[in-house]
C-alpha cells in the first residue's frame, strides 16, 4: 500500500504543458491531415518522363500518358504537366486516374470539390469543345459519384473546377479519381493537366484545409500547442532542401514543393498559413520552429553564410505576427485572408542540433537567437542541443531547452523523478520529443502497447510534478498512414478512412483533459517505485484530479489522505488499463480503451489500482 497526503501548497500547472509535436514523416501531412486526395497532383520535384514521375497515375483506354517538362509551364514554381495523347481514330472513352495516397474515401453526403488546369500546346485549327467527365469509382469501374467538366481547346492554361457528392459510404478505400472524355472528341490530340485537385469537406470548412477525423481525433485531447514545421523535416538533406517558409506560402500553383526528409515529396500545399490557420481553428498556438543552418546530410551552413538564414527566419516571424500595413511578409498573410497577426509565442531555434553542437555553440544559436530576440524581444526561444537537464553551455544562456528521449518502458518507470532532481536555475524545459520505441527486451514496436504507454504515464507524472520548469511536453511521432510508414511506433494510425487511436493516445488525452491549473504537493515518491500518482487542481471547477499509475502487472493499493472532506460521497474516475502486450491496432483499434468507474470519496480514498494503469479520479471540493 502507497499512503499518499498532500496538501494545498504547490505550484501553477502552465497551460501550455501538453501538446502536439508534428512533421510531415509517414505521411502526417501530405495523405493525412491535408485533405488533398490527390497524390502527386502537380508532378512536384519529379523527373519527367520517369515512371516514378507518375506515381499513383494511370492511363484509361488507349491514351497515352506521361509527365513532361511543360513548353508553356502553368507557374515557374509547377513545370512539370501530364500529357495526354490520344491516338487519332480512337472512339473509345479515354482519361486517367489517380489512386490517392494509398486510398480515396467515398462517403455518403461528402462534397467534393475539385479543380485542375489545363491546355492544349497544340490546338486544332478549328478549336474544339467537349466535356470531360470526373468522377470517383471502383478499381473495377463502379461509378459512385460523377459530374461533367466543359472544355475548349486553347493553347493557354484554364483552370477548371467542379464539384460532386457521393450518394454511398463505400467500406473499400481502394477507389480511383477519373478525369475522362469520349475518344472520338479529343482523337489526334495532346493535351496537358497540372495541380488536379480533389478536396473532400475540411475540418471548420477551410478552403486547402485538413481532414476532418483526424482533427477531431487531435481536438478531443485538448491539446495545447503544436510544433511544426520539424523534427528533421525541417531540416532538409541539405540547406537547399530545407524547409523554407516563403516556398508554402501564396497560391498553389506557386509552390514548387520539396523533397521531405521522410523519402516523399511534401507538396507544401500544407504551407505556414495553412498550419497557422488551423492551429487557431483548433485553439493550440504554435510553437514553431526556423531553420538554424544544420542539415542531415550533416553540414552546418558557414558562419558568414548565416545572414540568408537570419533574414528568412526574421521573415517568417513577420509572417506570422508582423503589420500586414507595414511589413511586406504580413501583408501576404492578409492577402491570403489573416489581417491580424496569429498568436505566437514560442519559437525553437533548429531542431536536435546536438548532432552539430560544436557550430550550434559557436555561432548558429547566438547569430540566431540574438538577431531574433532584439526583433522580437517578446518570443521566447528554444535551444535544441540537449538531450537533459544537464544542459551544455551556450552564449547567450537560453532559459528554454526541447529535450528529446525515445527508449523502453524500464527507462520511462526509472526515470519518473528525471526533472524533481534538477535544480532550479531559471530553466524552462520542453520534452519535446518522447515516446517509448522498443519493449524492454529491444524488440521494436509497430504500435504502442499498454506496457509502454503506462511508463510514459509514469514519467508524465514527473512532467505535473515539475511542471514549475516542465513548460511544456509532447510524444512523437504523432501520426503514421497505414500504407506509408517510416517511423513506428506512433500515437495515431490512420488509413484513407479510419483513425487508429493507440494505448499511448489515451495516455497523452487523460493527461491533457485532466492536467488543471495547479499542482498540489504531495507525499514524495521514488524513482522505479511502480507506482506513481499526481494530484492537480481545475482551480475555478473546484475539481482535484488524483491520478493514479501502476506500472506493475499486479494491482497496487493507494491510500490518499486529503486536506479537505469532500462535498461528496461518491466519485467518478476514469482508467486505461489492459493486459500486458495489448496494442490497438487497425484489426483490434479497441484493444484498450478508457472507460469509467465510481469510487468512495472522503478525506481518506482507497484506490486499488489494477496492474498496467492509468486512473483520473475526480474528486470535487
Ligand atoms: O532519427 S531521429 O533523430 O531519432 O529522428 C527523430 C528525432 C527528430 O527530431 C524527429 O524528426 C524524428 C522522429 O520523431
């Protein structure tokens, strides 16, 4: 038995103190939360005439297809085009398809909305006229929702749009999009396509917005914050590579893309404002970081070559909070719909720049931080070279440190008190990157599982318990498609059509619903104990949260002596709790879900936690 007393003294819980960490790795934002249903729509950064250039087309009846340089490109940012040649004589009907990212959702009462721009180099002599017709079906051609699209020859681009809605929920994702015209309106003719866009409904009905389901999915954690734009996307192979702001900004057909640091091509149609937009929308802020001058091919960019670098990070700050009525880069974020600047106030200088410490110190950081900070006295900024509270030096001191750990349940359980035994200096820590990635024995995880996602709840302890210097903590990675993974595990799975929501999710969730405002001191514990507890405060509900955490297999009794007797006699608790080993996975997505419980209230609880845990009781004043 644990006896457990605490008190009124403690500290205020930061509202920051959970949140999201994001990049587009395995998908997570091309083909999962960017609503595009269309992979590879514009032939971003591929090599014409290559096979890979036409990833996830194909031809329909006897035309031909092929990405090529455009003689007469849309954009200087979008050369590339489909061709489309139709052999003359031809009667039948032809087109092309795409497959999607893995998959397109038919869903019933869905709208659509597309769009897609098109030419033809070669005009008749005699323009000609017809209609295409776009369409969603079957791998076999079942057609479940169509419209019709008219077109005239012309040698210049013309953007078409339509928009159709699907009258059945399809269970198969395995569906095409179809662009395609009765062959004897186009024989002999070659015509070129570029950004083919197919939008379903978006989350808050953003135009170029994001997937509804996962929104909502993140939206019931209540998180936080969100930091993006990386983790190594940002980084780049090399600096060229890097992700730069100003290249995802502005109309689609001016956004040239990248290649992502993931093995994808980001169409970064999922740009600064679309992010900014949609962190608003969800109620987080942003914690966002800027490119420092380090890449993962491993070069740092030169000191006296930082000026480039200093000047675009000073710019997309100014995207961000500038004057739209003085200040050039806000004036695009108001043309593009934001007049007034979006809330920011934390910026992370580089990400994981312990891999190049020696010119992070020397110079990234300090030309960085100092140039930023006398632009914008008012962010706080992140340093991003340690691993642990034991922080190396750096000139000026920063206040605000992202640590990254990913290691196995017995390190998670071990170090619970990794942050009670830091002094307290004025540091601010961010556990920016967590997450339990192998089982104690080494073997790898495809998915969280209970055991790792308890020890996680146990060191998430510490994060209340110090959340006077944990400012601020999140797990990663956040989400993997199904179909495209490159880092697993992850906190949610998703397909073209369902979302996954893994042991660790509900463990993140529990922790955000239920972090308080103030953290009440309680009966010290030790490291490795296997069981852990916090006790917080929603100060204006008169609400105490008694969280509980049995990392062990068998049940462990908690005894809490409280300061004050209950208004009530009875209590409702919530707990995650399963076998050892259970996943949730796509064939088992419930395996392990919270569910609730009543308790016995008074100003002594008995909780007897069962093995491999995590309970919230709530108790009212
Ligand atoms: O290979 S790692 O450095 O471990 O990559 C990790 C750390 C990096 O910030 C993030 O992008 C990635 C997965 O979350």
């Amino acid at each position: 038995t644990f006896d457990v007393t605490f008190t009124t003294a403690g500290h205020n819980v930061p509202s920051t103190l959970y949140g999201l960490m994001y990049e587009d790795i395995n998908h997570s934002g091309d083909g999962g939360l960017y609503a595009e249903l269309i992979q590879n729509r514009a032939f971003q950064q591929v090599t014409p005439g290559t096979s890979a250039a036409l990833t996830a087309w194909a031809a329909l009846g006897s035309a031909k297809i092929s990405v090529v340089a455009s003689s007469s490109p849309v954009s200087s940012a979008l050369p590339n085009a489909l061709s489309f040649a139709v052999p003359s004589g031809t009667t039948s009907t032809v087109g092309f398809t795409n497959s999607g990212y893995f998959g397109i959702p038919v869903t019933a009462g869905w709208t659509y909305t597309g769009s897609f721009y098109y030419r033809t180099p070669t005009p008749p002599s005699t323009k000609v006229s017809g209609s295409f017709t776009a369409d969603l079906r079957s791998t076999s051609g079942t057609v479940f929702t169509s419209t019709t699209v008219p077109f005239t020859t012309s040698s210049t681009w013309q953007q078409a749009t339509f928009t159709f809605t699907a009258s059945s929920t399809q269970s198969a994702v395995t569906n095409l999009f179809a662009l395609s015209v009765g062959g004897s309106t186009v024989a002999g003719l070659t015509m070129e396509f570029t950004l083919i866009s197919l939008f379903p409904p978006t989350f808050n009905g953003r135009t170029n917005g994001f997937r509804m389901d996962l929104s909502e999915t993140l939206l019931d954690m209540k998180p936080a914050f969100f930091r993006f734009p990386g983790g190594n996307n940002l980084e780049g192979e090399t600096a060229a590579d890097r992700w730069a702001w100003e290249n995802t900004v502005g109309d689609l057909v001016d956004r040239p893309g990248r290649v992502g640091d993931w093995g994808y091509i980001n169409t970064d149609g999922l740009g600064l404002y679309e992010y900014l937009q949609w962190i608003e929308d969800m109620d987080m802020q942003p914690i966002m970081a800027v490119y420092a001058g380090y890449s993962l091919n491993g070069a740092s960019v030169a000191s006296n070559d930082m000026q480039t670098y200093i000047t675009e990070a000073i710019n997309q700050i100014n995207f961000v909070i500038g004057d739209a009525s003085t200040n050039a880069q806000a004036a695009i974020r108001s043309s593009m719909g934001h007049p007034d600047p979006f809330t920011l106030n934390y910026i992370e200088i580089g990400n994981e720049d312990f891999f190049s410490p020696t010119t992070y110190a020397d110079y990234r950081w300090a030309d960085l931080y100092n140039a930023l900070h006398a632009e914008f006295p008012q962010l706080h900024y992140i340093a991003t070279s340690a691993t642990s509270g034991n922080v190396p030096s750096l000139s000026p001191a920063p206040t605000y440190w992202d640590l990254h750990i990913y290691s196995n349940p017995n390190f998670f359980v071990n170090g619970a008190y990794n942050f009670d035994i830091l002094s307290r200096n004025g540091l601010q820590f961010f556990q920016g990157e967590y997450a339990t990635t192998t089982e104690n024995s080494g073997a790898a995880l495809t998915y969280p599982f209970i055991d790792g996602s308890i020890a996680e709840a146990a060191y998430m302890a510490g994060f209340d318990r110090n959340s006077d210097i944990v400012f601020a903590a999140s797990y990663a990675p956040l989400l993997n498609h199904v179909s495209s993974t490159q880092w697993t595990p992850d906190l949610i799975t998703f397909s073209p059509n369902t979302v996954i929501r893994s042991t660790s999710y509900y463990v993140q969730q529990l922790y955000s619903l239920y972090k308080g405002d103030f953290y009440l001191t309680s009966t010290t514990n030790t490291a490795s104990s296997p069981v852990q507890w916090s006790v917080t405060r929603d100060t204006s509900a008169g609400q105490y949260f008694l969280k509980v955490i049995n990392t062990a297999t068998s049940a462990n009794t908690v005894v809490f002596t409280l300061p004050f007797t209950p208004s009530h006699t009875t209590g409702t608790g919530t707990i995650l709790t399963a076998a050892s080993g259970t996943q949730n996975t796509p064939t088992n997505p419930n395996a392990a879900v919270p569910s609730s419980f009543s308790f016995t209230a008074g100003k002594t609880i008995t909780y007897n936690a069962p093995g491999l845990s995590l309970s919230v009781l709530v108790v009212t004043a």
